[in-house]
C-alpha cells in the first residue's frame, strides 16, 4: 500500500466547528453531515461481551475506539542509577489541583513489570515529556523491547536534562533526566500506584499510576500572552489505532454553556420543539 509523504506544509489553524447555528434541543439529522453520520446506523451495532472476547480484541478494540489519546514519554531511573525511557499512550490528566496525571501500564508478562513501574515505585521521581511531531520517530524508537538495564536514551537520540528538583537540591527526590527536545515536560513524585486485577480471575495485570506533578517546564515560545500553549506551535502526536499516530487538525471553539446566560434562549427552544412535536 502506497502511502505518502508526510505532509511538512499542515499545521493546525482555527476554524468555525462544525454546526456553528446549532440550536438547543436540536437533532443530528438537522444537517446533511448529521444525516449522513446517522445513515451509518443502517449497519447496525456489534456488541462484544468482554468476557467472551480476548485479550487482543480488547487491545484492539480500545487502542482504536477511545482516541485520540495524549502520549506520555516517560523518563524514569532504577535504583542502580540506570536511566530509562518509554512511550506511554493510556494517559491523561486526573486533577489540575493538586496537579494529577495517570498513565497505565501493562505487565510484560504475568508477574513481569516493565522497567518503568518498578523505576516509578524507587521515590526517585521521574518525568513526563510530551512528545512532537518533530521527534516521534525517536521517541518511538524507545519502545523497544530492550534488555533489563539497557538505558534506552542512547538509541533516541534525545537528550537528557536535568530535572530541576535535581539541580535545586541533591537530595531531592527527582533524578530521572526530561527530555531536552520536549516543549512541555512535568516532574513527578509518585501519587499512587494501583494493582489492576481482573475482577473475575483476580489476575493482576497492570498499574494505574497516579503522579504528582512538581515542576512545569514549557518552551517559551510556545506561550500565548495568556499563558495558554499554542497549538499551532507545539504539534503534539497523538496515538490511534494499532501502530498508528495522528496529528492534532484544526481546532474550533466551542464557549462551555451557562445557565444564567442561556436559560431564555432553552426555554424558548425547548417550547418551539414540544410545539412542532
Ligand atoms: C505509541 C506507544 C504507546 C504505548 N503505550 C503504552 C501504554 O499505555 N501502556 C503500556 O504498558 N505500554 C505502552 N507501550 C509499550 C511500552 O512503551 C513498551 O512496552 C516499553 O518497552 C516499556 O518500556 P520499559 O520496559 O523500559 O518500561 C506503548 C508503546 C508505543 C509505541
């Protein structure tokens, strides 16, 4: 299959979204790109009862159906003082205060952690990297099934940075290095780290981990005046299905509606609508 190039000249721009006249109450069908989302149900639905489906058709199933999901490249260190680095896409953010992000992440095997949740549980702090388009390839690179110990930084070609909490005192908790080439990083202490167990066979197979963000670090020109990064600028990967990434499109804006501004204007389509039903 041909596939081709990478597009160097998109990036993302600000646009109308998609029904800007969308009134309250108002129904899918209304327009014609409604009508033609709802001419897809003529397919009908395929429900799977996750008891009876297996491991590599949920992995499937979610790794394609809930996106776009953010990716966490995650900076870690082992007791021994080896450095490690891994992609992490079943992350997001929990609470902005106190700052909290999750990330999950499998056992290698039953039993068999990754690198990364033991390195997590060592209280030596690691960091977050959010990964651009401009380094993709070599933050993917460090998904590599590398042997125990093997320091993944060195096939990158990312660079290592001090994390702050290590500059500012060396007996602070965070020695993991963030990665240079990151335009928005995060210091962490572990929050929580949670055993995930089948409900039925009480199998534990991955940790939830809870992370506690301690420091910021954000490229300045990658700062609007209010404080806000810049989409356009910051071309942030995000993961789809199988071994796919996608690049965030366009954005529109859309204002989060309130009561007190919006009430009259419900009201009166909610009785246009009871009346032409
Ligand atoms: C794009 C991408 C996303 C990934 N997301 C996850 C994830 O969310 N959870 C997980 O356990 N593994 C995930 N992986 C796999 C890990 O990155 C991989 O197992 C890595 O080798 C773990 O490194 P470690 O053993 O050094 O901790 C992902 C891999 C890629 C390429």
């Amino acid at each position: 299959m041909y596939i081709p190039p990478f597009n160097t000249t998109s990036s993302s721009t600000y646009t109308q979204s998609p029904n800007p006249s969308w009134t309250y109450g108002q129904r899918v069908d209304a327009t014609p790109a409604g009508k033609d989302w709802l001419a897809g149900e003529s397919a009908g639905w395929k429900v799977y009862d996750t008891a009876e489906t297996d491991r590599i058709n949920l992995n499937k199933l979610l790794n394609s159906g809930v996106l776009p999901r953010p990716m966490a490249l995650v900076s870690t260190i082992s007791d021994d003082g080896v450095e490690n680095i891994a992609p992490f896409s079943w992350f997001n953010t929990v609470t902005n205060y106190p700052p909290v992000i999750s990330f999950a992440i499998n056992h290698k095997s039953p039993g068999h952690l990754k690198d990364t949740t033991t390195n997590l549980r060592n209280g030596k702090g690691f960091a977050v990297n959010i990964i651009s388009e401009a380094f993709v390839e070599n933050a993917n690179a460090t998904a590599i099934d590398a042997p125990l110990g093997f320091d993944e930084w060195t096939l990158s070609g990312l660079t290592k940075e001090k994390c702050v909490c290590m500059r500012l005192d060396d007996t602070v908790q965070i020695r993991a290095s963030r990665v240079k080439e990151s335009a928005f990083s995060m210091e962490y202490e572990l929050y929580k780290s949670i055993n995930i167990t089948h409900p039925v066979t009480g199998e534990h197979t991955s940790t939830l981990i809870l992370a506690h963000v301690k420091y910021f670090h954000v490229r300045k020109d990658m700062l609007t005046i209010k404080g806000i990064v810049d989409l356009t600028k910051f071309k942030p990967v995000s993961r789809v299905g199988d071994i796919s990434y996608a690049r965030v499109g366009d954005a529109y804006r859309i204002a989060v509606p309130l009561w007190a501004r919006e009430e009259a204007k419900i009201q009166e389509a909610l009785t246009t609508t009871l009346a032409s039903a």
